[in-house]
C-alpha cells in the first residue's frame, strides 16, 4: 500500500507539471525601452530575458499590458512570470527573484522654465509628482505626505502631464525618461519642454520575477541566472543593450 501511495503522489506531481517544451508565459508592462509591444523584440528587458532563457532550452511568449493587470496575472497564476520587477517585501511573497539584470536610476524630471533644483525630499513640499501607477519606489519616497503622488499609467502620460503643467514634477528611470523625451508627443516637444535632475534620486536593482505558484520555479530561476551569467561572459549581454540603446543610460 505504502508503495501504491508513494507511486500515486509521484504520477500526480508529473501530471501537474508542464512538459519542458511548453512555452512559459511571461508578462510585462508598457515601459518603453524595456517593454513594449511595439518594440524590437518587445523592448531590451524582453529581448534579454528570453534570450538568458533560450540558452537554457525554454520558449517565452511574452504578453505586453497594464502593470497593475500584469502584477495581478502572475500572482494568480494565469502567467509564470514577470519579465521585469523591483523587489519589494509584498512581492517576496509572491514572487521568487532571479539575480539582477540591470540597474534602473530614477531620476526627477521638471519643466526647464522651472529651474527646480533637489536636494532632498523636503524639496518636494507642496508639490504634486507624477509616478507610474502601482509602482513602488523607495520606502522613504512612498511614505513621505510633505507631497502629492500623481499616478500615471505610462511614461508618456506622465511627462505630457508635467509638459501641460498638471504636475510639477515627475519621477521616471533615466532611460525611460530620455527615450520618452525623444519620441515625437503630438502637441508637446517634451525634449524642448523637460530636463532631467541630477543626481538620480535613488537606484534600483531590475529582477526577472517568477511566480512562486509556478511549477519548478526555481528550476526556471536557476536557467534564467545561467543563461544571464553566460551572456556577461560572452559578450552579448553588453551587445544586447547596446542594440536596444539602453547601455549607457
């Protein structure tokens, strides 16, 4: 009997398990250049992802929407993964964390005209910032109340608002920020219009986030960390990022 039991669990545990060539289904939101569905590869964050996970034998099909709606995909598990996240505390719960990938700078970005100059969070009393909705930032910045956080759903919408003068501030990463800039905004010259503030205002480590419901989860995580520490060997991690433009950002 014990035997039939052990053989039974065994069956039952294979049964759940996707086979090795299926696909996984990675997510990932609107953050150009990193993430986009009109992108090459659908951004550099994309492109490097499945490339680390290639080498390793799996497939991603990568899904582009809302980050809230992407967030929630993963951690109900109707997608495996995230291409792109920040660690944070309520994540760790939800998610388990390759190592990281890249460095986002965050960075403020005001109107020229305005001549702001920062120095700490008190600079920003009274003011209202724009951010990126449902995203978390550093702990001191989201529990700061001397200022009002402004969402927006993309960096687009953000800088057109801070553009239009409905925020006076906005906080996007460096690359984010100078790749918007460029683009062309109907009824805006946002590169005319917008600077960045140095220095960044803080910097965060960018993880390929696999949802802790997925099964072999690690497996997935220790395929992903080979295939990015091979790429850094070789050279084609450097080579990617410089294709996509976001190597010196």
């Amino acid at each position: 009997m014990r035997a039939f039991l052990a053989q039974a669990l065994c069956l039952a545990i294979l049964i759940s398990l996707p086979a090795r060539g299926e696909p996984l289904r990675l997510v990932a939101n609107y953050w150009e250049p990193f993430t986009g569905e009109d992108l090459d590869q659908s951004g550099a964050a994309s492109d490097l992802v499945s490339s680390a996970l290639a080498r390793a034998g799996y497939e991603a099909i990568i899904r582009i929407e809302p980050w809230t709606r992407a967030l929630d995909d993963v951690y109900k598990g109707r997608a495996d993964a995230l291409v792109a996240v920040w660690r944070t505390a309520d994540r760790a719960g939800h998610l388990r964390f390759s190592d990281p990938y890249f460095t986002n700078h965050l960075v403020l970005v005001a109107r020229k005209d305005r001549h702001f100059k920062f120095t700490s969070l008190d600079d920003l009393s009274g003011l209202i910032v724009g951010i990126g909705r449902g995203y978390d930032y550093s702990d001191d910045f989201m529990q700061a109340n001397n200022f009002v956080k402004e969402p927006a759903t993309t960096a687009d919408q953000n800088l057109k608002k801070l553009s239009s003068g409905r925020v006076d501030l906005a906080i996007e990463d460096a690359c984010i920020a100078r790749y918007t800039m460029k683009q062309e905004a109907k009824g805006f010259d946002l590169e005319r219009d917008l600077e960045i503030i140095s220095p960044p205002l803080f910097e965060l480590p960018l993880y390929f986030g696999v949802s802790a419901q997925a099964p072999r989860s690690q497996e997935i995580l220790d395929a992903f960390n080979r295939g990015l520490s091979a790429m850094k060997q070789d050279g084609s991690y450097r080579t990617l990022l410089m294709r996509h433009s976001v190597d010196d950002c």
